[in-house]
C-alpha cells in the first residue's frame, strides 16, 4: 500500500499567510484603487468649464464610483485632462472606465431631449404650434407631413381617410420624450404609434360591432372631448349625441362650429351659428367631414360605449357641470338658468 503524506502543519501555516496576505493586499488595492468600472446607472452632466479633477470628485459625489484614483489613472494614461468635452452622458452599470473617459474625450453625449405635452382635445393646428414652439420644424411643415397616405403601410386603420384628409383626430393626446434632431415626421410617427397602443385592435372591433366605423367614433369623440369638461358625464353625452344621429335629427353641436370658424373662446354669436361649413352641425345633419380635435382614450371609449338615458339636449355651465334635458323646453329654461 502507497502511503500518502499530507502536508505539515508548518506549510498550511504559509498557505495561510499567503491567502490573508492576497486578501489583505486585494482589499487594501480596491480601498485606494476603487472600482474599475461604473455602480450605477444615470445621467451625468459636465459642465461647461470644469476642470478633469472636479469631473472625478462630481462623479464620486453622485455615486458612480467610489474613489477617484482610478479616473486619475486612466485619464493619464489617455491623456484626458485637456480633451474632455462638456455635456450629458448616459452612464451604464458595468461599464469600464476607461471606456467612460474614451467617451467624455470624443463627446458622445445623449441627445438634447424634451418633454412635451399635447392636451386632450387639441387640434392639429394646435399641435404643430406647439411642436413649432419646441423648434421642431414650423407649422407649416408639421401639417403638411400629417398626411394619412404617408403612415397607412404602418397604420392600416388610416387607410379609410380620404386623400384629402389630414390626420385629425388620430394625433393621440399625451407627453412625449422628443429631441431637437428630431423632424415634424418622427413626431407625427410616436403620436400615431401611441393611438395603436392606446385604441387597441379589441377596442376598434368593439365599434365595428356595435356598427361604427374607427373613423366615427373618433368623429364623435373629438365632438365629446371638446364639448364635455367632466369625465363622468363624456358617456351620457355619448348617448345624446348618437341618438340624434342615428335619428338624424342633427347633433347641434357648437364645439363643430367653433371648429369651422376656429374660434375657440368667447360666446358664439348668432352670426357664427349661421356659418355654411360641412362642419357646422347646426345647420348639416350627421357627423362633420371629419372630427374636430384630437381626443383621449375616454372619449374614444365613451363613444364606443354610450350610456343610453331618456336625454336629448344637455349644455354645460361655465363652471364645468353639465346639465342634460329631456325636452326642447326643458333644455332652453336651463339655458336661461345656467346660460345667463
């Protein structure tokens, strides 16, 4: 039988001191050293004028690394000092810091981003002014790239617009991330891509369903959004509103008018009311050429989901409230209680 000698107690004893030794030399290197890569996640800003050392002391302030020893290092190594370019980076957990100092020398900054946000129930021309104001393009150009023929290969819902329609209506109401670089385009794509996400596929064949077309339940919920304040009463509306257009008796409904005449505040005189426009309700029976605002999901779903009641006229109070009527002579005494 082979016998096999273990090692003495004098050589483990060496083995030992030799591991603390390694551990202690590793911890007292990553004490001094730092980490040689990032801890977390963010956005760092440089600004204009600082120098390299307060970049490193800004970038421990902040938590990204722990020491500054190793920015020192390779930023020698790099010769970063003099070419670290001002701006917004996008730091990664993990990523080396050599790869970091690379990028601060080159200047890959995130992209000048903007926050901007379209109201429910603005119109087109309300969106490219404020697109405009963000100096995204002009005005000019936004509209004239909101044509449905340009996006109906990605959209297939477009497709039932006519040639001579613009994309009223299916700009969906929300804030959005956008960036100076970007063009009136790539605008009009987030916001059409925001409608498919929001009006899902389940939502639009709910409407065929109930005999509606995508393109009149948006109509008529552009009409809600601009006619109704409260949130809870966009379904009764809804209600009205179709039973006087399934009944063809005309859906009276001054928020179209302000829309031919683009005049959105102040009373409505009896000369608007008398305007000849294909989106005056007044005087057209049915649904305007096509709607009238942009509207939010509730008033999509309330026009896909109208609350039947006995009402046939409705109005709303300055205060916001609105006041339903069964009758013509019920609906003008409210008019001259809540109206004066």
């Amino acid at each position: 039988m082979i016998k096999i000698e273990r090692p003495g107690r004098f050589i483990l004893f060496i083995i030992a001191v030799l591991v603390l030794l390694v551990l202690i030399i590793t911890g007292l290197f990553k004490l001094v050293w730092g980490t040689t890569t990032i801890q977390k996640s963010g956005d760092f800003t440089i600004e204009e004028g600082i120098t390299a050392n307060q970049v490193w002391q800004k970038i421990v302030i902040e938590g990204y690394t722990a020491r500054t020893t190793s920015w020192k290092y390779y930023a020698w190594r790099h010769d970063a000092a003099n070419n670290i370019q001002s701006g917004k980076y996008l730091l990664n957990k993990g990523e080396r810091i050599a790869g970091v100092i690379q990028r601060f020398m080159s200047g890959d900054t995130m992209p000048d981003e903007l926050s901007i946000t379209y109201p429910e129930g603005f119109t087109l021309q309300q969106i490219a002014a404020r697109t405009a104001g963000k100096n995204i393009g002009t005005e000019e150009s936004f509209i004239d790239s909101a044509s449905p023929k340009k996006y109906i290969e990605t959209y297939p819902f477009l497709d039932d617009l006519s040639v001579a329609r613009n994309l009223e209506g299916y700009l969906f109401p929300d804030t959005y991330r956008v960036t100076a670089e970007d063009t009136p385009t790539e605008v009009i794509e987030r916001l059409l891509a925001n409608f498919a996400r929001q009006v899902t596929p389940e939502l639009r064949e709910e409407a065929i369903n109930n005999g509606r077309s995508l393109d009149q339940i948006v109509t008529m919920a552009s009409i809600i959004e601009r006619e109704v304040i409260s949130d809870d009463d966009m379904a009764t509306v809804s209600g009205v509103l179709w039973k006087r257009y399934d009944e063809e008796t005309g859906l009276d409904a001054d928020a179209t008018v302000r829309y031919a005449l683009g005049k959105w505040k102040g009373p409505l005189t009896y000369q608007d009311l008398q305007i000849d426009s294909p989106y005056n309700t007044r005087r057209y029976r049915g649904l305007p050429p096509g709607p009238i605002s942009n509207p939010g999901i509730r008033a999509i779903i309330a026009a896909i989901r109208p609350e039947l009641s006995d009402y046939y006229y409705y109005l709303s109070t300055p205060e916001g409230q609105t006041i339903f009527s069964k009758t013509n002579d019920e609906h003008n005494a409210n008019k001259a209680k809540y109206l004066k």
